[in-house]
C-alpha cells in the first residue's frame, strides 16, 4: 500500500482553505455551528471537510498529526475520508445533508417569550452542579478559565445575596493564579489548561483572554477589597503593557505556544538554572516557593506554580514585619531577574495584527483597571489605544477589522462594532469626557442601521451592505 503524509494527502486529495477566524468570524461562525451541531461542542483550531458544493460532513477540532492518546490523527483521516469519497459518496452526502437539515431547523427556531429570572437562576444551578470544588473551575480536563462565567456568578452573588456563587467564583480566580496557566514570571495568563488543576498550560496568550480576566479580577478586587486579586490585575496589564502593545497605543492579539518548535519550551526551568540565575540560596528558596523541582511538572523541567504553597498569595497583603517585607522585595527581584533572563531566550512568535473587537476588550478592562485600583497609567493605555483605533481603524464612517505593518483591511463586523462602543461607554465613565459619549452613540446608530434584523430582531454578524 502507498502510504502519503498528511502534507501530501492534502496536495493529492483535497482543496485547501484557511480561514482566520479573528477576521472572517462570520465564516468561522458558519462552520463552528456545524462543529457544535455534529460534536456538541467547538473550538480550535477548527477542521472541517466538505463536499465541492461546500456541504460539510466531517467536523473536529484539533487534530494530531498521527493518532495518539486515542484521538484519530489527521494522517489517518484524511486517508479515510478520501477513499470514502471514492467508494461511498453517498454516505458522505447523506451525512450533509442531514446536518444542513439541522442547521436550517435551529435556525427557524424562535423564542416565544422576554427571558426572565428563572433562566438566572437555571444558569446558577447548572454552574454548582458542575463546580470543582477542590480546582475550582467547572467539570474536568481540559479547563478554560471562561472569565465572564465568573463575572456571571459575583454579579449573581452579589444581587442575590448567594454567597455560594461569591465562594465558587472566588475559588477559581485563587487557583488560577496559583496554577502554571498564570505565567508567575512574566504576568498574563495562557489560553487553558490541559488538566484539571491548572497546572499544565496550552503556553499560548491571548489579547482578549487576558482583558476579560483583568476584568474578573478587577471586579473581584472591587467586591472584596483583597489585594491578591488586585495584584493578578496589575500583573495581566503589565504584561500586555510590555509583550503586546504596539508603539502607536494598539494591543497585539498575542503570543504562539512555541519557541524551537516546542511547546511550553520558553516557560519551563530546572533548579539547577534558577540557581545559577539567582544564587543558590535565593534561587533554593525561590525553587521551593514556585514548586521547581529535580523531576519537574512539564516534560522533565518546572513550570513556576504556587499549588503546593496556598499561604503565598497572602504575602501580598498589608501588615508585614520588616523582615517579611525584606522577603517579599527579594522575591520581586528574584522575578524580575528571572523574566530579564527568560528575555534571551528564542522568542515566541507575536501574532501582531492590532483588532477593533479585541481591542476594544482591552481598553474596558484598562479603563476599569485605573478607575477601581485608582492607578491612572492604565486609564492613559485605554486612551492611546482607543485614539488608536480612531486615527487607523476608522473610515467613512464605518469600522475596518484589522491594521498590521501600516495597513488596515476588512469590513468591520458585528462584534468590532459592540466591542469598540463598549470600550467607549467605559472610557466615558471613567473620564467623563462627554466625546465618548458622542462617538459611542454614533457608532451605535451605525451598527444599528447596518447590522439590525428589523424583521425579527438580533443582529446580523455582517452589515447588510456587506460581503
């Protein structure tokens, strides 16, 4: 039997798209309610195949080269697939049809009535039904830290009274920061984690995961006045302050996973480095404070967590002894040697398009920042970027998706229009400078005008005189 690389496959037996999602999500939204219609869940990277009539039949998400851990590799479906197509097609059709069948019924689909409380508080019980409440976080691997969740439940707790709900969000945000999701070095967090108590990333960030949980965090400082929380804020925008800003005031949409082709390479240490970087008493005592060990967690070597030190994250609070605050310095120091350190490093590849939608994420949670922490460095990072946004990514009267090396390109969708008003309602309540107010109602008129179903109500994700 001639045997082919999935490269080859692919070449041989196939017409290939990529789509990026961040600026077709239109298209990506097609295709990701077949994914959900087929699996029951989605998301990415997302693999679809489909007929020449672009009717699909075979949805997934990632997919290794080769079959491993159980899962089907890409090599062998692929050759699957193509010796279906050529011996029975039919069934392959079939599989079409009855998914756009489906698609087409959800989409008739309407709701009869105003949502009410009941569906809050159906929410709520779905939420403590699904509580990990030794990880925090919701059911098992892989874990997602799913921000506006949490914002969900201190909201709830808070208009309810139901300090169950505080308690579960408050669980979770602690054992992310004290997991290896959260970069201990540098600030920021990755985009999940692969097991349940989220020690082991994906290594890759992402602009708007870290602007909605600066904002869980932020809101969580707000509620209880606990300075951990405020702590994880100042690290998440210092660390998009200095790894994805761009000089003009944009933020970046984030950093790969790999660095030498390996996963999680740039983020992981030996003791033996730490010591050699710090000294052997400073770097022993940080070895034992972050859990770097001679085994190590990730392959042979350490990534940096606090789960086997729970008392840590109260240093950060007030009423230390002279000694204690010597302590806490030192470990400052000891992290930022470690990050100058981890600098000379290969570097992660930057996806460095700058995103309305994105972006406007992250100047609400910039302008909330400065407002309840009361530092004014982060309402100016959401002043630079929004201007940004308004001198590049605003023409016509209408919005562009995207602007990377001096060029600005897509029509602006749905979501770059709802997050770019956001950002300046935030702005606005933080500043009180009424332009905002002025410029979010009038983007708001546009979005109305270009993206409302007048018909049934909704939006549209594409304007109407749009692609």
């Amino acid at each position: 039997m001639c045997y082919f690389t999935a490269h080859e496959h692919l070449n041989r037996e196939y017409i290939c798209v990529k789509v990026d999602r961040e600026e077709r999500p239109d298209v990506d939204a097609v295709y990701m309610s077949v994914c959900q219609a087929m699996n029951g869940q989605g998301g990415w990277p997302l693999t679809i195949i489909m007929t020449p009539a672009c009717r699909p039949f075979f949805s997934g998400t990632y997919l290794p080269p080769k079959a491993r851990y159980g899962r089907v590799g890409l090599e062998e479906l692929l050759t699957a697939v193509a010796g279906q197509w050529k011996t029975n097609r039919g069934k392959l059709l079939d599989s079409a049809g009855r998914i756009e069948a489906y698609l087409k019924e959800q989409e008739r689909a309407t709701v009869s009535a105003e949502p009410g409380m009941d569906l809050v508080h159906q929410a709520f019980r779905q939420f403590a039904g699904n509580f990990d409440k030794k990880n925090g976080g919701f059911g098992g691997a892989p874990k997602f830290p799913t921000p506006h969740n949490l914002m969900f439940l201190m909201e709830y707790g808070t208009r309810e009274k139901k300090r169950e709900a505080l308690t579960m969000a408050e669980i979770t945000l602690v054992q992310m920061y004290r997991g290896g999701i959260f970069d201990h070095i540098g600030g920021g967090f990755s985009r999940y984690s692969t097991d349940e108590r989220w020690l082991v990333p994906h290594f890759e960030k992402m602009l708007y995961d870290n602007a909605l949980l600066a904002l869980a965090y932020v809101g969580a400082f707000g509620l209880t006045g606990r300075e951990l929380y405020g702590g994880v804020a100042r690290k998440i925008l210092a660390y998009v302050g200095a790894e994805l800003t761009d000089a003009q005031g944009g933020f970046y949409c984030g950093q790969d996973a790999d660095s030498d082709g390996v996963e999680g390479k740039y983020y992981v240490f030996t003791p033996k480095e730490i010591c050699r970087v710090l000294g052997e008493n400073a770097g022993t005592a940080f070895c034992d404070r972050y859990g770097i060990t001679e085994h190590g967690n990730f392959e042979g070597k350490s990534i940096p967590n606090l789960l086997g030190n729970e008392a840590y994250e109260e240093d950060v609070n007030a009423g230390y002894t002279k000694a204690e605050q010597a302590k806490k310095e030192l470990t400052i120091a000891d992290l930022q040697k470690l990050y100058e350190y981890r600098l000379q490093r290969t570097r992660l590849h930057k996806d460095d398009k700058i995103l309305v939608s994105w972006n406007g994420w992250m100047i609400c949670a910039c302008a909330k920042a400065g407002a309840v922490l009361g530092e004014t460095e982060y309402v100016d990072l959401a002043v630079r970027a929004e201007a940004f946004i308004r001198k590049n990514l605003a023409r016509n009267g209408r919005l562009m998706v995207r602007y990377r090396d001096g060029d600005a390109a897509g029509e602006g969708k749905l979501d770059d229009y709802a997050c770019y008003i956001l950002a300046l309602l935030e702005l606005y309540r933080v500043t009180f400078q009424e332009e905002y107010l002025a410029r979010a109602s009038a983007w708001a008129e546009t979005m109305i005008e270009q993206f409302f179903d007048r018909e049934r109500g909704g939006f549209y994700l594409t304007a109407k005189d749009g692609e």
